[in-house]
C-alpha cells in the first residue's frame, strides 16, 4: 500500500515509490513543492505559469540531489 495523505476529511491515496515511474515521482513531487507556496507566488503577483515552473525546477533540484547524494545516512 502507498503512502495516505489525510487532509481534513479527505483522504489522497499515492501508489508505492518503488512502483512509480519517474514520470510520476516528478510530478508528485512538483505537485507537493507546489501546494507549499503557491498561494504566496500568487499574492506576490506570480502566475500560474511561474508557480509551475518554480515547483518544477524545485522537483528536478530534489532528484538531482538525491541522486547525487543517495539517501545513506
């Protein structure tokens, strides 16, 4: 089973990382990176489009890093 998200009385049902494409795991992770400041780009005077090319850069910075870096503690 994948990871549950529970937002107030709603809950988001994501499938299992390792069951993903890359594809997918970008877009998810875009789509999080998003969620997080969207609402202030927007007060600040962004546009859709600049919201979604922040979150997007934001999504390939993460796996850039962690690709570069491995999750190894």
């Amino acid at each position: 089973m994948g990871a549950v998200v529970k937002l107030s009385d709603r809950s988001i049902e994501y499938p299992d990382a390792a069951g993903a494409s890359m594809s997918e795991m970008l877009s998810t992770c875009s789509d999080i990176i998003e969620s997080a400041f969207a609402d202030r780009m927007r007060q600040l005077g962004g546009s859709e489009t600049d919201i979604h090319q922040l979150a997007s850069s934001a999504a390939y910075a993460v796996f850039a890093w962690s690709a570069g870096r491995g999750f190894a503690s």
